[in-house]
C-alpha cells in the first residue's frame, strides 16, 4: 500500500524539498508526507520521501546512514551563505599556484572534522532554523560538531574557471558548503558551493529514484507506485540486510 511507503525522488535544482513533498501529497491524496534529509533548492539528487504514518516514521532511521554527494567549487569567489543563493562578499584571483595546491588541501579535510552549522542552515535555535535569524542580519554560533568525512576527492578541475567537482562520502550532519567555503579559506582564494548533487544516502542511490519532473505529469500517480519502496523492504536496507535486491520497479497499488 502506498499509505506506508518510501519513495526515492531525484529532485531537480529549482524545487524546494518541501515542494516535492507537495507533488507526492497531490498524486496520492495523502496527507501525511514527509522527507528525510533537506536539499536546498539550488541542490539536486535523492530525497526519501516518506508516504504515510508507517513511513513518516522511519525519517529519523532513514537520516542516519552516510551521504554521497558530487559537489562543485567554485574557487575566487566566497558568499554570504557559502552557496549560490548568498551575496557575493569577495572576488579573489585564482592563481596556479592555488589550483597545484588543491589536492594537499583537500587532505586536510578528510577523516574526522569539527563543524559548526552555518548561518543560513536549517539547524534550529530555540525553535527556529538559524537561516530565520539571519535573514534578519542576526547571525547565530552554534557550537561545533563531530563529522566524518570518509572520501574527498577531485573528479574534475575546470583551471579556466576555477571550478572543482569533488567526490565526497561523508557522515550524517556534514555541511558541503561549510566544507567549500573553509576549502577557500584553506587554498586563500576564497571559494562556495556552486552545485551540489546527493547521490546516495544510506543503502538506497539516486539511480533507482523516481526523477522528480514525473511528479508534474497526468500520470504522477502511476509514476510514483512504480517506484515506492514498501517497508519490509525499507527495514531491510536500513538494517543492512545484504539479501535485499534494489528496486526494480515493482507495482504498489494505491
């Protein structure tokens, strides 16, 4: 039954979450729908779209495995919110010599890392997300916070632009942009998130997932059940149960 039931989207960059999470209510006419693990807008790739009270949850569960992103840099150019959504505050040449020295920096961010949730994130601060507080020029600290970064490495290196794609598998709670931003810091020049794409969270990878311009189409409905995990599979994957086979687009009937 789709009333208890996790459906793998690949969200385009445009949308908020909250906006996919609307599309799968239309399509199901369930009311009780939620999401585990936020993308920004400007973000794209999976998101776990918990359909149902059985589902909704599992959220906290489904949020706990490691993440998977591809993430672009944009070096020489450092903004307000370490993304592309912030003003720009500092251009800064990029040398060669901070792009020879990118791979040593990168090393420096791998394993074991102490961040604290940017300004504009949606950590929350007695009740409200700290972005509410900053959009009101009120920047809130957080303390730092034990993250792992288990694989960084660069893919890609555009040295016209001065843009890196990066491999990274990381921990739940690891900040990309944090991660891009400090990155500058290191190197000197400055940089922020271009683009970022989660390709995996957990057991489940952005390949199986439903793309989420269907959910805009006369056949959503159809769409959706032919790509929604039902629980007993879903338990399986968080418990690691190697048994399980992906998801091949079984047909749940709403």
């Amino acid at each position: 039954m789709l009333n208890g039931a996790v459906l793998p989207v690949d969200k385009p960059a445009g949308p908020s979450s909250f906006r996919m999470v609307q599309l799968v209510r239309r399509a199901t006419g369930i009311k009780k729908v939620g999401h585990a693990g936020t993308l920004d807008p400007f973000a794209s790739g999976l998101l776990l779209i918990c359909i149902g009270r059985p589902a909704t949850r599992l959220v906290d569960r489904l949020m706990v495995g490691d993440k998977e992103y591809e993430a672009t840099v944009q070096l020489g150019v450092a903004t307000t919110t370490h993304d592309p959504e912030g003003d720009i505050l500092a251009h800064h040449p990029v040398t060669a010599s901070h792009l020879s020295g990118l791979e040593e920096a990168l090393q420096s961010f791998r394993g074991e890392l102490w961040q604290s949730p940017p300004a504009f994130s949606a950590a929350k601060h007695q009740g409200k997300p700290l972005y509410s507080y900053a959009r009101r020029g009120e920047m809130i600290s957080k303390p730092p916070r034990r993250v792992l970064v288990h694989e960084l490495r660069l893919i890609e290196l555009d040295r016209r632009q001065g843009r890196a794609v990066l491999r990274v598998r990381c921990s739940k709670g690891t900040y990309i942009r944090s991660l891009a931003h400090d990155l500058g810091q290191n190197l000197g020049c400055g940089a922020h998130l271009a683009a970022l794409r989660r390709l995996a969270s957990g057991d489940f990878q952005v390949e199986q997932a439903l793309p989420g311009e269907r959910l805009l189409e006369p056949e959503a409905a159809a769409a959706l059940a032919a790509h929604a995990l039902e629980l007993p599979e879903v338990e399986a994957r968080l418990q690691g149960n190697a048994q399980v086979e992906p998801h091949q687009g079984q047909l749940l009937k709403p």
